[in-house]
C-alpha cells in the first residue's frame, strides 16, 4: 500500500536531518525541496518539523512547526498538511532552515488516536471490532478451521421440516390437497438456485392394479406442476398395498427467492388413494 499523508501509524528514523532547498516554503504549499529524504521511511506517511537555526546553531524562537506528508523523491517531500508549531510561516531555503522527522506530540498522538479506534485501553480488541465486512471474500478456507469447530449451534443452512400425521383418503385422479393439505414449506432460495427436497409418506390403495401417486408443487419465486414423484401400485391380484415410501429430489436451476414447497396427492386407477404420516424435508444448498 502506498504511503499516505493521513496514515495512522507513521514510522520514524535514524539521521534524517537536512536543509530546505530552493524555492523554500510558502503557507499553503503542497510540497518542498529538501537537500536529501536519505533514512526517510518511504512506505508510510511521516510526521517531521521544521524550523531555523541562528549562526550558533541555537534555534530561533517562533520557528518550529510541525506537518505531516510522503516521501516525493530523494529530495522531495510531498502531500504537505500544516499541523500545528508556533504558527505556519514562510520558509527560506538554506542551511539554517531545517527540515527533520521528530518523535512529536503529533505523531504520538495520531497513533494512539489509530490504536484507540480498535482497541480498549487495557490492549485488548473492543468489542465488535471486527465485522463480516471488514473479511475479505474468501478469506476463511477449511484448512484454516479446526476440526470440530464448528458445531451444530453454529450452522445455519435454513433448512425446513413439515409433517403431517393425519390418514386422508383422495379419490381425486388428478394432483390435489388433502383434507389437512401439505405437508408446505416456504424458504428462500439462496443465489446458487440449488434445493434439496425429501418426501415421505405412507401410501395405500385396496384396488388391483392402481396406486397412491404423490407429487411436489413448486409456487412463488418459482413455479413447477407436480410429477409423479412417488408412485405406490397395488398388487395385481388385488390384494391391498400399504407402504411406507420416500423421494429426495435435487432441484437446479431455480430462481432466488421466496418459495413454496407443497406435497400433493391423486390416485392413479381405482377409487380411492390414502395417505398418511407425510413427511416434507427441504434444505438450501449454498
């Protein structure tokens, strides 16, 4: 990352002392020329000061100030803000202007204000500190999580479940409720469009050669007709059927967003179907 002159954490040096070259300074200015950035951290915004110096190398009273800003080049500094001193000035090239990074009440303070914004006094990180959009895209990967630590409290798939106990007959030979209609589950559908659907039910017919018939019905975000899904036959020699049958089916494709599942129910020859215990499981997949 490239230095900033509001950068937080700002580093300091060894020897960095130079002169301020032509065409000086005046209030206001961007930039200055400086005998040599030798030592000046490059990677990070500084703080330095500035002030001048008398024939005995004594200070002159009323001339130092402070700004922050970027190494520009060998003998540049760049990105200039005026943050406080004596008062901002003009400033004569020379060697009796100097130009030096300091260890300064405005860079101590600047750090301790970048520290303070996520951390508590005692070093410890404040609470909420970190948030699910400060993590970059990808950043958790699996070799990163220790086995088993992330336990069944923690997940969240936005699966949903519905059953119905009631034993209800249809003689209807087309999909249809029952009289306790379902089982219905209603869920979003995440962006993959993937969903997993179980059913199950027990399922009987007394006639000779037909069958309870049971379907899914898709509406809202999506909509699909129901199909045979699970299709229970009688015997042929007539002798009644009573089962216990299941169906998990991957649907693909669909669209995100708010959508109902719903168990529907026909005979298929013969009078009458019934069906009971039906069991709706469907599951999300992200």
């Amino acid at each position: 990352m490239a230095a900033n002159a509001n950068d937080m954490f700002q580093k300091v040096s060894r020897s960095t002392a130079t002169t301020l070259s032509a065409p000086g300074y005046t209030i206001g200015a961007t930039s200055i020329n400086v005998a040599s950035t030798s030592n000046w951290p490059a990677d990070t915004g500084i703080t330095f000061g500035i002030d001048e110096v008398d024939g005995n190398g004594n200070r002159i009273a009323g001339t130092y100030n402070i700004f922050r800003g970027t190494v520009g080049s060998a003998t540049q500094l760049a990105n200039l803000t005026y943050v406080g001193g004596d008062a901002n000035r003009n400033y004569s090239a020379g060697a009796t202007t100097r130009v030096y990074i300091l260890v300064s009440y405005a860079r101590e303070n600047r750090l301790v204000d970048g520290l303070l914004v996520s951390h508590d006094q005692d070093g410890t990180l404040k609470t909420d500190s970190v948030d699910s959009t400060q993590i970059k895209a990808n950043a958790i990967t699996n070799p990163k999580l220790a086995s088993g630590s992330v336990t069944a409290d923690k997940t969240a798939f936005g699966a949903d479940t519905h059953f119905v106990s009631s034993s209800e007959t249809t003689t209807s030979a087309t999909f249809t409720n029952l009289t306790t209609s379902g089982p219905t589950v209603t869920l979003t559908v995440p962006a993959t469009g993937v969903v997993l659907v179980m059913m199950t039910a027990i399922m009987f017919t007394n006639e000779a050669n037909s069958a309870a018939v049971v379907g899914l019905s898709v509406s809202g975000a999506n909509t699909i007709a129901p199909g045979d899904d699970i299709y229970n036959v009688s015997p042929a020699a007539g002798a009644s059927a009573t089962t216990t049958s299941s169906i998990s089916k991957l649907l693909t494709g669909l669209n995100p967003g708010s959508t109902t599942f719903t168990m529907k129910y026909r005979r298929a020859g013969g009078v009458n179907a019934t069906f009971g215990n039906r069991t709706l499981v469907v599951i999300p997949l992200s």
